[in-house]
C-alpha cells in the first residue's frame, strides 16, 4: 500500500517531462551558470576610492604593498575627488574611501558589510607597511548610508515580484483552472484581457510601492532627493517591463511546476546580481557589462539616482527607454504566442 | 434563407488520433439538435470548432453565413455557449460573474435579473460561485451562455452528473428558450434528453456521422422495430433464430449468455418465440419486450452502446 503511493507520485512526476526539466535541469542550469559566473572570478576585487591633494601618490604607494600570498582579496585604488567619491558610494561603486595624510581616514558605513570588510583588510594590509594613526569616519549623510542604497533596491525588487509573481501566476492559474478559455470566447478583445492583468498590476504594485516609499521614510529617514514625476515615470516603465514579463512567461506554461520553473528562472538571476542587495560593480567586468541591463538593474539603479542623486526625468530617460521598449516587445510577443485554452 | 450553420468536410487530427473526420452537416434556424454518441465520438472537438475555441485543421465551417477567420467578432456576438467544464472565478458572486460577461457584449438588452430568474438562480445572487452545487454552477453557465441573447445557443452535456431534478429544471428551461426561435447545438450521451428537447438528432461515432433525423425519422429509417431482451442460464444448443417469421437481427452477448432479438412485431413474434423456447428446453433467467430506443437504434448500427 505505502509502496504503491510512493510509485504513484514517482510515476506522475517522471511521466511529466516539463516538471522533469524544472526539478532536475533547471537546478543544474542555475548552478552551472552561477557557478561559472563567481568562480571566473578567482578573488574579490575591492574597489577602494583615495581622496585628497596627495591621492594619486596615495593610490601609487597602496599598489605597491605586496598582496600577502594567503590574500583572497586584491584592491583597486582609485583616485578620486571627495565629490565622486560620496557618488560612487551612492551608486555602490565603493564602499569605502580613504583620505591620507597625517593620519589615515576611513570613510564608510559601519553597517554595510562590504565595506566593514574592506577596511579591516585595507588596515591590516596598511599596518604592514607603514604605522600611522587611523580613525573611522563613518559617512551617514542622507544618500550615502547602506540603507539609503537597499531602498531603492528593494522597491525594483517589489516591483518586479508583484508583476511576475502576481501576474504570472495568475494568468497561469487562469490557464490550468480552465477559466480564461470561456472568458475569451466571447467578443472580448484577447489584449484587453492581458491589458487589464498590467493595469491591475499598477494599482495593486503601486500600493505596494507608496507603502514602502512613506515606511522607509518614517522609520529611516530614506528621503527621496530627486524628481517625483521621474519616479512616477520609473515606476510605471518597470511594471511595464515586467508585466510584459510575466505575459510572456505565462503565454505556454500549462501547469504550475513548469511556472514556478519559468518564474524562477526569470527572477532568482536578477535578484541575487541586479544590485538589490549588493552593488552588481563587484561582479566581474564581463558579467557587469551584461547585468547593467536587466531590467532590474536597470530600474533600482535608476530609483537608486532619483533617491540619492536627485537625478530627474533627463537623467533616467534612457533606462525609461529601454525598460517600455523592452516591455512592448515582451507583450506582444506573449500576446502573438499566446495558448489560450 | 441562410443556414444557422454549414459544416463542409471538417477534420482534425491530435496527434494520431482523428477525433473528427470529414463531418458535412446544415443546421437551419430555429432548429434544436442534438449531438449523440458515445465518448470519444468527436463530440466536444466538434462543437469547440463551432464555437471557435479548436479550428479544423481541413474543411470550412460557416456560422450564419460567416467564416471564423474573418468575422470572429460578429459570430461570437450572436453565439453563446457552455462548455462541458466551465469553471469560473470562486471568489466572484453569482452577480458579479454575470456583471463580469455583461462587460464583455457592447449592446445587450436582457437585464441580469432577468437571466438569473429564467434559470432559477435569482435566489443565489450573492452567493460566491465556489459555494454552488453542480447543478447551479451548470445553470450559471448557461445564464452566461444566454447573456447576448444568442441566435445559436451550443451546449456541451450541460447535464452531465447532475441529478435527476436539476436534469428535468435545465430541459424545462431549454424549452423555454424554444420559444424564442433560438438555434440549439446539444451534446449528450443521454437518449432521453435528446428525444425530449431536440427536433433532429446526429449519431456521431468514431469523428464521423452515422445517420441523421428526427426521432421518428431515425427510427423509421431503421424500419422501427422491437426488441426481444433475454437471458439463458446455459449455451447448449444452437438456435437457428433467423428463421422465424419477423425476426431482423440477433445481439448476442457470449459471456453474459443473453440476446437481443431485433424483431417486425412483437405480438406476432412471440408466440413462435416462447414455442422455440419450449421445444429446445431451454432455461430461461430473465425474459422482456421493449420498444426500440435511440440507444437500440445506435447499438443496432455500431454494435455498441451509446453508454460505452
């Protein structure tokens, strides 16, 4: 008796090719990309910003400090004004800055790990060469802590669930319940049906979104800095993109493994590398060129300058671009292969 | 005057299976027509490509003189239709599924209230779809089926697993529906329901038309008859049954050792019956006279029952 279900629930599961691939394959797939993608990259290279009048000859003594051999790290130094080192420290660029002279400052904020690491290396590897007296600066002006970064990452991220997650799946579910096949049979135009899973999506995200916008300022004081109307824009291009998204991914799946797969597939590679939680800038370069244009890393960074930058409608009209060009195409190419029963 | 609808030559195939093949059939309007035979006749590939939901894969399907690929709107407007399993959102109420289809058709003059009183739900309004009995969700589908007002109404067993009442209060409704010179496109395997609603019925087995008519024409054509039903406790002897005078056909079950006689005339048939009966000694178990069925009429022409 015990035997003969476990053999049912084997012979379902293997009976079924598509689930076959999800369970087996895709876990395969992921490990093998994500593997390759990380272990390209033999050690961590931290970029470390040098400001002051003396950087450069700062940034040519730090490259002449041998690495220790049992390092896993190596540094890149880089010369900066202060200005663009508080920048690429919005950006997520560095975390970390250094200003020489009498003593040696730190720059960064104690509570982004990234950065904490950083300076222990970055101190222990300065004691061997020459003993100075050090402080911790800790920057937490508006715009330049850790959470002034995640922020904005986690409102890219909501987005793009709410839509995938969301819409996706209800479409799917639409699809294996069997109840979009007598919604469309009748004079129901099929891109109004797929029209209206966007919109709802806009008002249900965008809840999602003014709810986060207003905790996180209350509770941490994340402000935004830039222009309203761009955020607004942002807004609306990412579910765009990622309603189109979620209309393509639901266009063929027919049950609810192979979606979970295909939303998987989707979004665990954007999260885990569109800079959400950490910068995507510590990623290879060959990988970073890539990643800069996900939709994802396109909209946090693009909520990231409009946060911390105060950047306007100018600054993000080309990720604006991208993201409703990507979203057009996305759509029409669901709604063109779209299996409606 | 234009057909309801025109079915040239149709096909379509699922991978090698030809769940219909090359089916010619004219519906006229007004008419109530029922689909009959057993599973897997090709009876829901047929109406879904009626209703534009599957498309033959050859032939040419014209519904009221208009083509799929070019009118899609116009048909679907002047079509409603259930599906042999239509689900539709739980946590809706029955009110707001129907608002939901009202939404879908651009000039409609029944009210919702209207619908919902001619189908018997108006008592269960606000209740959500997912706490109705079966019975209720079918008369849901067939109120949503009714919202445009449809010249051609195509049901797929719209009775199927319901009870015997909720069987009766949707064919009262249909009937109703006759009234209004609405075409009708049935599908069933219950014999009974097809001699009740419909004024012509199609036999469909294996993708392909067996014979078409009204009752009385299908049973005419198969020169009527009736049926000498019985069982023998053992199979010893051979009986020459075909000589008998009115005798037509035998069905004989082997396992079951039992017999269908197909015979002109009952009342003359059975004295020479009970006669042969007698002279052979033969054990009889169960012993009866029918009238021929549609199901007799389908079993006489397949072999099998509609019920297979």
């Amino acid at each position: 008796m015990f035997i003969q279900l476990i053999l049912m629930e084997l012979k379902s599961f293997y009976r079924n090719p598509g689930i076959i691939f999800w369970a087996f394959g895709f876990p395969l797939i992921m490990a093998g990309a994500l593997g390759a993608a990380f272990s390209s990259k033999k050690e961590s290279i931290r970029k470390i910003g040098i400001i002051g009048e003396n950087s450069i000859e700062i940034v040519n003594k730090y490259k002449s400090i041998p690495i220790p051999e049992n390092s896993y790290s190596t540094f890149e130094f880089i010369s900066l004004s202060k200005e663009e080192a508080i920048i690429k420290v919005k950006r997520g660029e560095i975390q970390l800055y250094v200003e020489s002279s009498e003593e040696t400052n730190f720059y960064f904020d104690p509570s982004n790990s990234e950065g904490y690491q950083s300076y222990l290396l970055l101190e222990r590897l300065e004691g061997k060469f020459e003993k100075k007296p050090s402080k911790i600066i800790q920057i937490n002006t508006k715009g330049t802590r850790y959470i002034d970064f995640l922020i904005p990452g986690l409102l890219a991220l909501g987005i793009m669930n709410s839509c995938v997650w969301g819409s996706g799946w209800t479409l799917i579910e639409f699809r294996i319940k069997k109840l979009m096949r007598r919604m469309i049979a009748t004079p129901l135009p099929k891109w109004i049906f797929l029209s209206s899973h966007i919109v709802t999506r806009f008002i249900l995200s965008g809840l999602e979104f003014f709810f986060l916008i207003i905790f996180s300022y209350l509770i941490f004081d994340v402000e935004i800095q830039g222009s309203i109307l761009a955020l607004f824009l942002i807004f609306i291009s990412g579910n765009f993109t990622f309603s189109g998204i979620a209309i393509l991914m639901s266009s063929r799946a027919s049950n609810t493994q192979v979606a979970n797969g295909l939303i998987n597939l989707v979004t665990f590679p954007m999260t885990i590398s569109s800079g959400v939680f950490f910068s995507y800038h510590n990623f290879p370069e060959s990988a970073e060129k890539i990643i800069q244009y996900f939709p994802l890393t396109l909209l946090a960074d693009s909520i990231r300058s409009i946060y911390n930058e105060g950047s306007g409608i100018t600054d993000i009209f080309i990720p604006i671009l991208i993201l409703n060009f990507l979203g057009t195409i996305f759509f029409f190419t669901g709604l063109k292969i779209y299996k409606w029963d | 005057m234009i057909n309801a609808i025109e079915i040239n030559n149709i096909k379509k195939k699922f991978k090698d299976l030809t769940a219909v093949d090359g089916i010619s059939h004219t519906i006229k309007e007004g008419e109530y027509v029922a689909l009959l035979g057993p599973n897997g006749a090709g009876k829901t590939t047929l109406v879904e490509m009626l209703e534009g939901i599957q498309f033959p894969d050859e032939g040419e399907i014209q519904i009221l003189g208009m083509k799929w690929d070019s009118h899609e709107n116009e048909i679907r407007k002047v079509m409603g239709f259930s599906l042999q399993e239509t689900k539709f959102i739980d946590k809706l109420t029955v009110d707001e599924t129907m608002k939901l289809f009202f939404s879908f058709y651009s000039s409609v003059s029944k009210k919702s209230d209207e619908i919902l009183d001619l189908v018997g739900l108006s008592l269960k309004k606000k209740s959500y779809v997912e706490n109705l009995s079966g019975g209720q969700r079918q008369k849901l589908a067939l109120a949503i089926a009714l919202i445009n007002n449809p010249k051609i109404l195509i049901l797929d067993e719209p009775t199927t697993g319901l009870d015997p009442g909720a069987r009766r209060e949707i064919w009262n409704i249909l009937q109703e529906l006759k009234k209004q010179s609405t075409t009708l496109i049935l599908t069933t395997h219950y014999m009974e329901e097809a001699e009740q609603l419909c004024d012509r019925i199609v036999f469909l087995d294996k993708g392909k038309i067996l014979a078409s008519g009204s009752l009385s024409e299908l049973l005419e054509l198969n020169s009527l008859g009736e049926y000498v039903n019985f069982v023998l406790l053992k199979n010893d002897k051979i009986i020459n049954w075909e000589s008998l005078p009115g005798f037509r056909n035998i069905y004989w079950n082997e396992k079951d050792i039992s017999g269908k006689i197909h015979v002109d005339d009952i009342i003359s048939f059975l004295p020479l019956f009970l006669k042969i009966i007698k002279d052979n000694n033969l054990n009889v178990l169960s012993f009866e006279c029918k009238k021929m069925t549609l199901d007799d009429l389908f079993l006489s022409m397949t072999g099998r029952s509609l019920g297979d």
